[in-house]
C-alpha cells in the first residue's frame, strides 16, 4: 500500500467516517462521480463495499436502514451514509417499473392486484408483472409509493460479492426479508450469547422468527404471511418438511382471512383499522401446489393433513372458522378449484368461507 493511501486511510480514521467530508480528496469524486482510477482504493473500505452490496438489486433504504449493524458499523445513521453515496453517484434511483411493481410482493399479492384492476389473474408472475404494467407503465400507481435506490453501473463492480468466505449466503427468496447487513449483526449477537457454535441457518432461522414477531406487534399482517413463506421455503431446504408445511398452513391462512397492513395506514386510523379483510381472500394456486407437493412427499393422508392445518388455526386469532377455512383447502388441494380462474374462483371462496 502507497504512503499516499496509508496517509488518506488515517485521515479517514480520525474523522470516523471514509465518506466524510473529506469524500472528494480522498476518493477523487467529482460531480459526475467518482473517478475509475480510485477504484481499487474503494477496495480497502469492507464496509461500503458491503453495504452497497445490499443495493446490486433495486432496495428500500428504509429496509436497510432497520438494521442496527450499519449504525454500529459506520457511527452515523445509516440514511446519512446513503444520502452520500447518492450524491456521489454510488447509489442512483433505477427508472425500474417491474422492481417498483414486484417490491415487498409475492405471486399471491399480485394476483390480487390483478383482480382489483380488472386484469385476468393467470399465468406466473412475470404475466401478471406484464398485465400491470399495461396500465401503469411508470410502477409509480400500483407499485412502492416510495425511494428505491440501485447500485450505479460504477458501483456495481465495486459491491463486495454476497457470498463468500466471509459473507454468509442468504437464499434469493429471503433477500427482501433479510438484508445482508440485518444478518451480519444478528449472527455475530446470537454468537456472543450462545457462542461460537452457532450455524448460518439457525442465524437465519432466529432472524425469520424474531421478524414475524415484530410485523405481528405492529399489525403488520400481511407482512407476517410474507416472512412465514419464507419461513416455509428455508425449513424446506433443512428437511423440516412438517414444520414447513404448519408455515404453509398459516400463510394459506392470512390469505383465506384477507391479511392487512396496519403499519401503512395513517395513525389515527390504526384503532379501527382490521387487521382482515374477509371480503377479499384469495388462495394462490401456486401455494396449494407447494402444500400438495410437501404432503406427497410426507405421504400424509387428507385426514392428517386436516389434523395438522386445525392445529395450526387454533393458535391463530382469525375471523372465519377454522372449519370453514379447512373446507376451501381440502377442496383445493382435491383440484375443486383449480378449473376456477379470476372473479369467479374468488366469488367461490368467498361463498365457501360465508
């Protein structure tokens, strides 16, 4: 390393903070962005190179923000940082309609979204995308109302890989449940409680669970279905088929039950605010396939499919009896429905949960 580098490096050092004010003679940013020939000096500073790894795919910074390791990594608040590699071109906002569309969504959530424009709710996701953006090419109508930020083409060569030697690999499907950096502290936290024997996936698991839990306290419902499917999708790949299957059963559920978010309605609202709404249930065919396909393979039978999914309703506080919403699956998971597509298989559900 240079003498000139080691020099910068201490100067950022004292000041606590590589992009301080100091941003344009140590890294040589202009206003049209930071110069290529610094890039390897970016190297040398792990933290912003994996914080902007959490930004390869178009993210909320809100949702990064909620990590408390960015605080503790960087001694400022996090909105702060990003703000700075916003202006120094790090950092853009990507003129991305389907990422504005697909944010925080699954398939189930934009099926719905078809259904409430009018649009036939068929095909994967890609075709309900392709439908909604029809009617709203820019993503700003139906899609995340708010900021989302992408690495620039400059930073993208920058990011620090997300796996790695010393980067633990979070699955595709957790990547909008969990961020990288999210997962750094709650690994390194639950390894000075527990010790050093603690695994990626029981970090991970812990993290899901702790994550369900706060979206239910703040009535955050549908966001809690969310974070159980990718409760399901992660004890799937250990081999905790019944237990990934019970996660299925309380994703299928908050859908049947019309699972809202509290957290987005205006605060003298949330009193009245239900956390359902049972007029509008819906039950994705691909998430029958997923409970049909764990059951063969568990080679359980209809009954102990029925005993496992009340088990489940029990502990869950909904408004339609669990007997009715038992009755919607089983005729699912028979192939009742699957001739049933768009207004009129909802129609059904609903007349079958009355």
């Amino acid at each position: 390393m240079g003498a000139r580098l080691k020099a910068t490096l201490r100067r950022f050092m004292r000041v606590g903070s590589p992009l301080g004010l100091d941003i344009q003679v140590g890294f040589g940013v202009s206003g049209a962005g930071i110069a290529s020939r610094d890039a390897r000096r970016v190297n040398h500073l792990p933290p912003y190179r994996k914080l902007l790894a959490e930004f390869v795919l178009p993210t909320s910074p809100d949702a990064v923000a909620r990590s408390p390791h960015w605080q503790r990594m960087f001694g400022e608040p996090i909105k702060a940082v990003l703000q700075k590699l916003k202006r120094h071109g790090l950092l853009v906002e990507p003129n991305n309609p389907r990422a504005r569309i697909c944010h925080d969504r699954d398939e189930s959530d934009l099926r719905m979204l078809c259904l409430e424009n009018g649009l036939q709710p068929t095909g994967g996701a890609a075709d309900l995308i392709d439908r909604l953006l029809t009617i709203d090419p820019s993503g700003w109508l139906l899609g995340y109302p708010r900021e989302l930020l992408q690495c620039s083409e400059f930073a993208d060569h920058l990011a620090a890989p997300r796996v790695g030697m010393n980067t633990p690999s979070l699955d595709l499907d957790l990547a909008d449940l969990i961020t990288q950096g999210d997962f750094d502290a709650q690994r390194d936290l639950l390894q000075d409680r527990i010790g050093s024997g603690l695994s990626e996936d029981d970090a991970t698991w812990r993290m899901l669970k702790g994550r369900a839990q706060q979206a239910a306290h703040a009535g955050n419902l549908a966001l809690c279905r969310i974070v159980h499917l990718g409760m399901a999708h992660h004890l799937i790949r250990q081999n905790k088929k019944i237990q990934a299957f019970q996660a299925l059963c309380i994703v299928c559920i908050f859908d049947l039950c019309g699972a809202r978010n509290r957290g987005d309605v205006p605060p003298q609202m949330r009193a009245a605010y239900l956390h359902f709404d049972v007029d509008r249930p819906s039950l994705a065919l691909s998430l029958v396939r997923r409970m049909g396909d764990l059951s063969g393979e568990m080679m359980l039978t209809m009954n102990e499919v029925r005993e496992i999914f009340i088990s489940v309703a029990i502990c869950v506080k909904v408004p339609i009896s669990r007997l009715r919403l038992w009755k919607v699956l089983q005729l699912a998971l028979e192939g009742a429905l699957d001739c049933e597509e768009g207004t009129c298989r909802s129609q059904i559900i609903r007349d079958l949960l009355e």
